[in-house]
C-alpha cells in the first residue's frame, strides 16, 4: 500500500526562489520541524539541532553576510544570484537551519543533515507552504565579519549544515524539475 498524497508531495515539490512577505504561521513551522526530528540519522545519534528562524533582522543579516561572502570568493555563484533577484534567501519569511554536532566523529553527519533537510522540505510541500534546500546561506556564518552573527543564532559547539527557506511563493504552483529516467542504472538477476 503506498500514500499517494505522499508521492504527490515528493512529485510535485519545487525549489522556490521568489518569496511573498506573509509569515509562516507558528503551528505550520511546528509541523515541519517535527517531521525533521523523525528523520533517521546513522546510528540514531541524531546529531542535530533545527533552528527556526524567523526574526526578519536575524534573516536580513543572513542574507547580506552571505551575499558578500559569496561576491567576494565566488563570482560566478554571485551572478547566479544576481540574476535571480539579488537576495540570497529571495525573501523567505521563515528558515529552518540544520546545525551539526562539531564533537560528533562520523563520515555520515552531512548526510544526516540532508536527510533532515529533505524531510521538512517535504513536510512544508504538505501543508501548502514552499520550499528551497540552502547551503549558501551557510556562507554567513563562515565569513570573517560573521562572528557576532554566528554566536547569535548557532549554538555553540555546532555548525551550519544546510538549511531550508519556507514561505508562500510568489509562484506557488511552479512546476517541479523534470526527472531524468535515464539516471536511473537497473543490476537486476538474469
């Protein structure tokens, strides 16, 4: 038996990039990150914080921190960027960031943080919110006038992972990638 409103979830979720100023209601926010929190993680060591931010000044400080962390190490990403509306977070009202364990010894951390992450981008699909899985956000916590910033919203002893932008999209029903079946390598028994 499968859950079709799950499968539809999974197809029909898109990266957005375009973001209305409505805020995600506090119950919505809950909601997904629950669902991260049920994410599986190599040996159950779980070894995440989700940080929910929604404080539009902690938010803008993200994005210009970033942004000129990007500009000055990675033109080409900057343009990318530029040519998508000039704002590194294209004004989410809400981000969930995943904050890794720096004590915890593992190959498979940054996969566990992607799990989270990928769980409540499907989370937000389903109670009609929209989405965008973030490294570059990642940049303000790692540029050099980023300190203050990084003390104010990562706990200490754990470090930027990923995150996901969530919001009302200006274009809330855009289309998801296409897929690509030829990716796709069959080892069946002769």
């Amino acid at each position: 038996m499968h859950s079709t409103e799950t499968l539809d979830a999974i197809a029909s979720r898109h990266s957005c990039r375009a973001y209305l100023d409505t805020p995600v209601p506090a119950e919505l926010l809950r909601i997904v990150v629950q669902a991260g929190l049920h994410a599986p993680s190599a040996v159950n060591r779980q070894p995440w914080r989700l940080i929910v931010v929604t404080d539009p000044e902690v938010l803008t400080q993200i994005g210009t921190i970033g942004l000129a962390n990007l500009k000055a190490n990675d033109p080409g990403s900057y343009a990318r960027i530029q040519s998508r509306g000039g704002r590194l977070l294209y004004d989410a009202t809400a981000m969930i960031i995943v904050a890794t364990d720096s004590t915890v010894a593992s190959d498979h951390v940054a996969m566990d943080a992607g799990i989270v992450a990928s769980h409540v981008a499907l989370a937000a699909t389903a109670v009609g919110l929209n989405s965008c899985i973030a490294a570059l956000p990642g940049l303000a916590f790692t540029a050099s006038d980023g300190q203050e910033l990084t003390e104010r919203v990562i706990p200490a002893g754990f470090s930027f992972a990923i995150s996901v932008l969530l919001g009302y999209g200006v274009e809330p029903d855009a289309p998801a990638h296409p897929i690509d079946e030829s990716k796709v390598i069959y080892r069946t028994a002769a």
